[in-house]
C-alpha cells in the first residue's frame, strides 16, 4: 500500500512539474496580474490555486445546509438501529443532493451578480467577492442564533456592527457552523424520541415475560421500520428538513 502511494505521489509530481515547465515556456501567454498582490508566475498561481483546492470542500460543507442534513440523517440511522443500512454512500449521496437543491436559489444569485459578470470581464475577482458575498452572508444569518453571532463577535473583539452588512463573514462562518451543530442535534433528539419509545417499550415486555437472552434490539427493529415506513418517514423527514430552511 505504501509503494501504491509513493507511485502515484512520484506520478502527480512529475504531472506538476512537467506543467511547470511548459508553463515556464510560454510566459508571456500565462503571467497574469492578481489584485493585491502583484505579478505572480504561472507556476506559483498553479500551487496557490491547488492548495485553496484543499480548502473549498471544508467550505461548502460547513457554509450550506450539508452540516444539519449529514447529522439529522445520522441520528435517523442510529434511532432505526439498522447500523449500516443506509449505507454512507447512500446518505451522503441524498445529503449533497438536498444541499444542492435548498442552495439553488443563493448559488443562482451569487452566479447573477458575480460569476457571469466576472466571466465576461465586466468585473475583477476582488469585485465578484464582494458581490458574491451578501446572498451566502443572508442565508447564513437567517439560520444563525443571535447568541451565537454574539459569541463570535465578543470573541473576535468586532466592533458591535450597526447593520448586517457590517458583520464581516469571519464573524458569521462560525457562528452559522454552531447554530447548524444546535439544530441539527435538537431535530435528531426529536427523531430519537419516537423510536426509543418502542426499545423502552419491547425492553419492558421482554422483561415481564422472562425472555432476558432475547437481545431487545432484535424484536424492537421490525416494529420500528414498520413505523418509519407507515408514516412515509422519508417523506416527512426531507420535507421538514427542507422547509426548517424556508
């Protein structure tokens, strides 16, 4: 396993440096000018952009609806006790969909007023930043508590903002991610309730009858399947999940 890695390491670095020579060929087709910083090579444009890469999946999962959907779906799970049925494949696969679905609407006018004005050179990317920035900003304070963003800006020593607009993002950022961990955990509780009603419920008649070798689990899971699947639980599990960000 070890050398799979090294070979595939040895590989991606020949790939880099190789582009790093052609790019070193043809500079005058590549040296770009970036805002504030000045004239970077190609070569160190490529290694910026490659690291920021790193960054972007840790950003969309903890700036979107992904935090809350990914926990409720986990306490569903655990409250069913089918251990790995939905599968992780299964789960996360149905969460990015749903985020992508609740996000349409702010990726849309985040593409309005930033990336197709951007695209066709009517705007830098220092501009397109700033426009980009309130319909996310929005989005995330309107699911975000008071006490959170309290938190953040006490902690951050932020001058107390006189509007939304003055509350800078990374104010915002954390205090969203929390009061995303607060609610999903506060739905999953909720989701639990219901099904550990019937464990307590099979634990208590098991007991009564003497069956104590019987492992509750094994004959409180088909009755809580059977009533997931009556109350067409998906169905209103996606749709409260959807409309709590409405």
């Amino acid at each position: 396993m070890k050398t799979h890695w090294r070979w595939l390491g040895a590989v991606a670095g020949l790939v880099v440096l190789g582009s790093a020579g052609l790019v070193a060929q043809q500079p005058s087709q590549l040296d770009l000018q970036v805002d504030g910083v000045g004239s970077v090579s190609a070569p160190l444009q490529v290694v910026i952009f490659l690291t920021l890469l790193t960054f972007i999946p840790a950003a969309l999962v903890i700036m979107t609806s992904f935090t809350r959907i990914a926990i409720v779906f986990h306490f569903l799970r655990q409250a069913l006790g089918t251990q790995e049925m939905p599968s992780n494949q299964m789960l996360v696969g149905l969460t990015l969909f749903l985020t992508v679905f609740i996000m349409a609407p702010v990726g849309q006018r985040v593409h309005e007023l930033a990336v197709a004005p951007t695209l066709e050179g009517r705007m830098s990317v220092t501009q397109a930043l700033e426009q980009g920035a309130p319909p996310l900003r929005e989005f995330m304070l309107k699911q975000t508590r008071e006490t959170d963003l309290a938190l953040f800006v006490e902690l951050g020593k932020v001058p107390r903002p006189g509007k939304v607009d003055d509350i800078p993002m990374r104010v915002v950022i954390p205090a969203f991610a929390i009061s995303e961990l607060k609610t999903g955990f506060q739905m999953g509780f909720f989701l639990f309730v219901p099904f550990l009603l019937i464990d307590l419920i099979v634990s208590t008649t098991l007991l009564s009858m003497g069956m104590l070798q019987l492992p509750p689990a094994m004959i409180s899971l088909p009755f809580k399947i059977l009533l997931f699947v009556m109350i067409d639980g998906w169905n209103l599990l996606v749709a409260s999940l959807v409309r709590s960000f409405m």
